[in-house]
C-alpha cells in the first residue's frame, strides 16, 4: 500500500468486510456438493447489505463463513483490510432460530457476551436494561424466554447479539419463523435501530420486500452452487418506512430483483442435483 | 436478576391453582386400591385363620410397628445414615465421571467400558468379598451403594451433558466462548434435569443396596433386622421392616423430585407450558 498522510480517508477507502473468490463444498456419503463457487462480497462500514437467493443457494453457508463458524476451501475474507482469520467470535451473528438459554430470563440471555467477555454481571446487567425499552422488552427482563412471544424472543436475540458490542452482525433470516404482521413491524423496527446504531449489517433473507426495505445493496446468488448473480444498489431515500412497499420506485427494484430471483429458482428446479 | 423481575416472571407462570385439585383426584385412585387390599387381607387371614407367623394380618403388623416402634427406629437409623452416606458418594463420584466422560474423549474411552462392565458383575457376589477386604463396618454397604447407585447417576448426566442443542453451541461460539466457557454455560445446565432422572432411580438403589449390604453381614439396620426376623419367626416384625424400607425409599424419591421442582423452575414451567400447548 503506498505511504499516506490522509490515514483516514485511506481507511474509508478499505471496505469493513472483503469476500474474494469464496468456495465451499461439502462431502458427504462419498459425494461432494459445491456449495459455494467463487463468490465476491464486500461491505462498506456502517452498510447495510442483504443477500438473498433461492433455497439452498448456500446463502447460510455465506454468512457461517463470515461469522467464522466455517472456514472457506478457497477464496480470501478480510476484515478492516486484514485477514480474518481468528475471526470467530469477533463478528455479531443471529441465527433463525433464538437459541435463548431456557433457565435464564430475558436481561441474563442478553448479557451473555459482554459475561463471556469478562465483564462483571452487575455492570452488563445496567447496560443491558438501559436498552431494554428500545428493544420492546422492558417490564419483561424477568421473564423466562417460553414465556415471551416469538417477536419478542427475535428482539431479545437480537439485544444479546448487540449487547456483544461488534462492528458488524450478520443476520440469517431472523424473522423467517414470525407471522406476516410481526415480520412488518420488526422490520420497521430494524431500520429505525440500525440507523440509531451505526453498525454494519449483513442479512440472509429470502423475503425480497425485506431484501429491498432495509438494504442500501442487495447481492442475489444463483442457484447451487452459489455464485453473485447480480448487486443491485438500493437508491431509496432514508429514512425509510413501511408504506414505501407500494411506492413506484420499490416496487420497480423489487420487479428486477424477483426477475433474478425467478429465474435462479427455475434453474434449481430443474436441476435439484446440479 | 432484579426482585420486581422475579416476581413478574412468577406471575407470568401457568397459574398453579387448579393443580390442587387434579392431585387430590389422582391421589384419590391409588390410595382406594391400597385400603381395598389391606381390607381384603386383613379379612382373608381372619377368616381362614392363618397363623401370624405365616402370614400376619395389617393390624398384626401395625400393633408390632408401634410396640417395637425402639426397635424399629434404631434399625431405621442405621440404614438411612448407610443410605445418605453412600448416596452421597454415588452423587459426587457419578456427576465427577460424567462430567470427564463428556468434556474429555479420551476419558471417555478409556473409562466407560469399566463404569457399564462394573454393572455386570452381580453385587451377591461382591458383597461378601467386600466383608472379607473390609470388614464388618459400615464400609462394605457404603461401597455397595455406590457401586449400584453411581451407574444411573453417570448415564443419565453424559446423556444431558450431549443433549444440546449444535446451534446453541455455534451461538455461543460467535459470542466468544471458550469451550470451558460453552460447557459450563449451556451443557451443565442443560444436563441437570437429567442429572435430576439419574438422580431419582439412584436414591432408590440405595435403599436396596443398604438393604444387599445389611443382608450379607450386619449387625444392625432395617436389612439386618428382617434377615434376623425370619427365621426366628417374626413375621410380623419383618413385615414392619419392609414396610418402613418402602416408605423410606419413596419419601428420599419424592424429596428428589421436590427439590428438582425448586432448583429448575424454568424447566418444570416449561413443562406444564408445553403439556399445555398440547391439550
């Protein structure tokens, strides 16, 4: 890299997350399964980027690599312009499912890594509670999780992911399992939070109102194996709302985006085994 | 945890009211056949007249339980001190093992195949070589108990150890625990309902195996005295006996199942909640 006096615009240049040429597959019963077949990604600081594809596109397998839960098998990942290697556990991550911890209330769960870090309980408790009526769940910190309903379980999920304190957080569909109606409202939700948070966010969605709503890009991958089809910019304007969905200008990306999207599932369709 | 979170997290439970009724009706079953059985004993012995010390009658045995009642609670001690005792060692020893069986594989390799094969030796044969290594004392039904009550105790909590859930485990992976710090986190408490299954059949192993123990050479307990009983023709005092050896089993199994409800309040609540869910 050549000498630099602005450092920081140099550091803006570098993208917070850099994907280059990621290829995963998977062997099982004698058999191997490209997954993933050289796929390019990059996020910006402070970005919000959705990738979505048609099931079993390797779109999960895209952001476990990220989150450092899966090594590629070739292809480079770094974070800030350096390798990320000892990534796991650096980088936010959400699953689908809440994996809250059933024998701990609502304000123990969301702790759990600022505790893991070291912290003293007492201390990431008062943080913990200072954040409570932003994520909906104040009067409900005593609360065991199988008493919460499932809306309220994703915001305790997502608390315990931010509570982490990382840069970047990675979403697999956390509200692919909610009702229609709770979806739309936490998606809204979502945007107002990011926008107060000032985190990097990539989400795996399939949901392409979703994809488009909350996203400033949105990557589309083909069918298995999973390579970039297409990256669209999202030029809507911030801050953006709910009742944009049926707004021209929505409505036109998301038309181009369910095109691509049409055509990746026709093609896993008539391949299943490709 | 703050004392106005606990106490809404209370209220939020599946009220427990009702429960009381639903009890008394389920006790209500079992405890008719028990009288309807001790009636019809006691009127069978009346009636063909059958001699104490073949067959006592319940009011036979009840009047020996209460002018023996010394006797009895003497014995009753010894047992339940050889009970506690060796229990208590089965409990350390069992959740120690499962806990290096399950964080180790080399441990467990090389240590399960001896914790399942000391289950196939038949304890009437180890029970009197123990007299022969350690004497008359307490020591031989302690080890008796431990070796029958550990083996519950260790499966049952191996098995909870590896019930978790692999997406949990990942989830706490990308938070930045350490595999201790996964362990003690999710798999430990993860474990303990099972550790409490384990635990139940356990304390009612040791009763027997007090009961092993005392039989093969003692010279008091409940195991003892009814050895002693029988042949001297006391039926009626080794009925007692017997008797008192049931009761005692079922109080310590429902003392477990008492403090499981205590110590693990999310799980029995989400229990009811999902017995709920499905009706």
């Amino acid at each position: 890299m050549p000498p630099t006096t602005r450092l920081e615009s140099a550091r803006a240049m570098v993208p917070k997350l850099e994907l280059a040429g990621i290829r995963k597959q998977f062997s099982f019963a004698g058999k191997t399964l490209p997954v993933l077949e050289g796929v390019d990604l990059s996020v910006e600081e402070g970005e919000f980027v959705s990738v979505i594809g048609p099931s079993g596109c390797g779109k999960s397998t895209l952001l476990n690599i990220m989150a450092g839960l899966e090594e590629p098998d070739q292809g480079t990942l770094c974070m800030d312009g350096a390798d990320a290697a000892g990534r796991l556990g650096k980088v936010g991550y959400m699953p689908q499912k809440d994996l809250l911890l059933p024998w701990r209330n609502v304000l123990d769960n969301t702790i759990l890594g600022p505790e893991l870090q070291g912290v003293s309980r007492s201390r990431a408790r008062q943080q913990a509670l200072g954040l409570m009526e932003r994520f909906g769940l104040k009067g409900f910190e005593g609360h065991y999780p199988f008493l919460l309903s499932g809306g309220m379980r994703q915001r305790a999920a997502l608390l315990r992911t931010v509570l982490a304190g990382r840069d970047v957080i990675l979403l697999d569909e956390p509200f692919g399992a909610l009702d229609a109606l709770t979806r739309s409202r936490l998606q809204e939700w979502l945007l107002e939070l990011w926008s107060g948070l000032g985190k990097t966010m990539v989400l795996v969605t399939h949901d392409v109102d979703e994809a488009t709503l909350l996203s400033d890009r949105v990557y589309v991958l083909t069918a298995r194996p999973g390579r970039v089809k297409m990256v669209m910019p999202v030029a809507l304007p911030r801050p953006r709302t709910l009742d944009m969905v049926t707004q021209p200008a929505f409505l036109s990306l998301k038309a181009s985006l369910m095109t691509a999207l049409r055509e990746e599932d026709l093609r896993a369709q008539e391949e299943p085994w490709r | 945890m703050t004392t106005r979170g606990s106490a809404e997290a209370r209220r939020g439970l599946p009220a427990a009211r009702p429960r009381r009724r639903a009890w008394l009706g389920a006790w209500l079953g079992p405890a008719a056949l028990v009288g309807a059985i001790i009636a019809l004993w006691q009127g069978a012995v009346m009636a063909f007249g059958i001699p104490h010390w073949k067959l006592p009658a319940p009011s036979t045995i009840a009047a020996e339980l209460v002018a023996s009642r010394g006797l009895f609670l003497h014995h009753t001690w010894v047992t339940l001190k050889e009970v506690s005792l060796g229990f208590g060692v089965a409990l350390a020893t069992g959740v120690l093992l499962a806990a290096l069986i399950a964080y180790f594989r080399t441990f467990q390799r090389v240590a399960y195949p001896f914790v399942i094969a000391s289950q196939t030796i038949p304890m009437v044969v180890i029970a009197p070589l123990l007299l022969v290594w350690v004497g008359y004392g307490l020591a031989p039904k302690i080890i008796v108990i431990v070796l029958i009550a550990f083996f519950p105790i260790v499966v049952n909590t191996v098995d909870g150890l590896r019930a978790v859930d692999p997406d949990m485990v990942h989830m706490m992976r990308t938070l930045g625990a350490s595999r201790w710090q996964v362990f003690i986190k999710v798999q430990v408490p993860t474990s303990l309902p099972f550790l409490f299954s384990g635990t139940k059949i356990a304390i009612t192993f040791s009763v027997i195996g007090a009961v092993i123990g005392e039989w093969v050479g003692a010279s008091a307990g409940l195991g003892y005295l009814t050895s002693i009983s029988v042949p001297l023709f006391l039926t009626a005092r080794s009925f007692g006996a017997v008797l008192i050896l049931a009761a005692l089993g079922t109080a310590l199994f429902l003392a477990v199942a008492l403090l499981q409800r205590q110590a693990l309040p999310w799980h029995e609540a989400q229990q009811r909640r999902q017995a709920l869910e499905e009706t």
